[in-house]
C-alpha cells in the first residue's frame, strides 16, 4: 500500500509539471516528414490588411503542408506533419502576392519568421514590422502559426499593425457578411464588429467599435477611399451604391475596450467584405393604343443605361426582344387584331441585367 501510495504521489506531481509547462515548450518534439503521402492541401478565402488597408484581398490561395519547412527549415520541427499551417499558407500567400521565382530567391525579404521558445514566431510579414492577428472565418486561435491548423474551404484574415503600433492596441474588426447582395439606388444595412479577448482569460469577446466611416477599397492596390456613410452607437450603417458592379468595402475608426493595459482607445483593423450590386426589377404596365398598336411603360431603374422589351404570343411561349431603348416606353405597332400579345421588360447596364418584369398583356 505504501508502495502504491509513492508511485501515485511521483505521478501526480509529474502530471502537474506537465500542466503548467507552455503548450509551445514541446514544439521541438515533433518531426515533419515531407513525403507523398503525408503532404495535404487546402484552398482558401485570404485576406491580409492593417488600420489603413489591405495586402491582399479575398485571393484564393492553394497551400501545402510542406510549404513552410521548404522555405524555413530552420522552423521545421514545429510544423506538423501532413497538416497544412497557418504558416503554409502565409508562404503561399507570399508567393501568390511577389511571385515564386522572387520569393524563393530570398524568403525573408518577404517574411520575417524565427524559431523561439514558445515555437514559431512571425517577426514580418507583407514588409510589417509589427505583426499581427490571425483568424480563421473571424475567430482568433488560440495557438501559434505553426501549430494552428487550416481546413480546406476557411476564410483566412491575417492583420498586420501599423509599424507606429508598439503597443499591439488594434482590433482586427469585421462585417455581419463576408458578402452582400444590394441593388443600386437601394440602401443596404452593414454591421461591424471587432474582435477583443478577455485579459483574464484570453477568450475572444465581441466590442462594438466607435462611430467609423465607411471606406471603398481599390480591389487592385488595396488603398482606401471614404464614403459619407458613417456607423451609429451599435456599429451598423446605411450603405448604398448608384451603379451595378462588385464592390469591395471597408471602414476606418477607433474601438474602446478594455484589455490587458487596461482601458484603451485604438484603431480598429481594416474590415472586408464583398458588395454584389446589381439592377432592380423593372416593373411594366400596357395599354392599348389602337386596334393594333400597344405602349408598354416602365419606371426609370437606378443604374440602368437601357431597357430591352420582349414579346410572345402566348404566356409561356418564346419570347423575342422587339426593341432595345433608353426610353422608359415603348409603342408597338402593327399587331394584329384580336390577337393577345405579352411582354416583358429587362434593365440593362453593360453585362449587368436585371430580372425580366411581371408579363403584361394587352
């Protein structure tokens, strides 16, 4: 009994060592092997911005398990086997953003990554001094990038702070949507949130930001440019367009909460999400003119360059455009009488085409 009683006693002082030991302590325990059939690959959404822009924005990016060891051998001990990282898909993005040939040249021109005690840490990343926050589908994990695993089909965000940001006080922030639908002329509502954590417990917690404006985002360089759409007390705004396209948007302001330096004011990181704006549904009436004419009339479709008018002989028969016009009627003659004639209208901008209308018939 006095035997068994030792035994336990060395066990359970072993397992609380354990317990209180950092998790990323035992990084340098696992082995990576490169092989085929240990190599996986994901694709995924990826987003990279800071307080006052974007790196990159919602590229599909193609990782591989082994991308990071090939580059960094140096961190190879902390990648996991046949598990594609949060840092494989840096690399990956790295290489989409500066080209391969360049970024295999030299890597740390690019990307800043050294191998510590508490595993892999970034020390730049996109040309940032001061990185950063990473999230998968707008949740932060709660471990390293080598040691945070990515699914096939994820929205990654990764935000770097501003280079004047020593005190890591920004938010990354987000929209209600990753994608909104709208029609043009017609407002639409948006929510930003940004992401805090608990200072005690480091858990994600949910901060409604300051009053922000509303920014439009160059889908190429990644620059923002204001709207006069600003969100209220509840971090919602009204936003609308005028023209149909696809539209990425944005918004810059300040978030209080309070974390581990206590009460704190700061930027809020660059929030995404996609706008599909297209053209309202013309609405058509007719009337007759003659025995053998009709004018069909529509109202003006914001964002609309023209209409174009289809005609059947039956309701469910096939329709023909008879007129393409910028006016907002049309009479059609030359019908013949007594027979019933059915139309329908579209709005039209360029490749941009609205649904058909309700048929009318006369």
């Amino acid at each position: 009994m006095k035997k068994f009683s030792k035994v336990l006693i060395v066990t359970m002082a072993l397992t609380l060592v354990m317990a209180f030991m950092p998790t990323m302590a035992f990084a340098d325990d696992t082995t990576t092997t490169t092989d085929a059939t240990t190599t996986a690959t994901v694709k995924v959404t990826f987003t990279a911005s800071t307080p006052t822009g974007f790196d990159m924005i919602n590229k599909t990016i193609t990782a591989t398990s082994n991308l990071a060891e090939t580059y960094f051998p140096a961190i190879a001990k902390n990648e996991v086997s046949g598990q594609v990282s949060m840092l494989d898909v840096l690399v990956a993005a790295h290489i989409a953003k500066y080209g391969e040939e360049a970024f295999k040249t030299d890597p740390e021109v690019f990307m800043g990554i050294i191998d510590s005690t508490y595993g892999t840490s970034m020390t730049k990343q996109f040309g940032h001094k001061v990185v950063g926050i990473y999230t998968i589908n707008n949740k932060m994990p709660a471990t390293g990038v080598s040691s945070t695993t990515v699914e096939n089909g994820q929205n990654i965000k990764v935000c770097s702070y501003a280079d004047s940001d020593s005190g890591y006080s920004a938010l990354m922030s987000y929209f209600n949507k990753e994608t909104y639908s709208a029609k043009a002329g017609k407002a639409f509502s948006v929510k930003i949130t940004a992401a805090g954590s608990d200072p005690m417990t480091y858990v994600q917690t949910a901060v409604t930001p300051n009053k922000s404006v509303i920014q439009t985002v160059n889908a190429t360089t990644g620059s923002l440019k204001a709207t006069s759409y600003k969100t209220n007390t509840k971090g919602i705004a009204s936003v609308k367009f005028s023209k149909p396209g696809t539209y990425y948007i944005s918004a810059k302001g300040t978030v209080t909460y309070t974390g581990w330096a206590g009460k704190t004011t700061a930027s809020i990181m660059a929030p995404m999400a996609k706008v599909k704006v297209g053209l309202s549904t013309p609405s058509a009436k007719a009337s007759a003119k003659t025995k053998s004419s009709v004018r069909i009339s529509w109202k003006k479709i914001t964002g609309a360059s023209k209409y174009k008018v289809y005609r059947a002989t039956k309701k469910t028969g096939t329709y023909k455009c008879v007129k393409t016009t910028t006016k907002l009627s049309l009479t059609n003659k030359g019908l013949k009488k007594g027979q019933h004639y059915y139309y329908k209208v579209i709005a039209v901008n360029g490749s941009h085409i609205s649904a058909f209308s309700k048929v009318v018939v006369k």
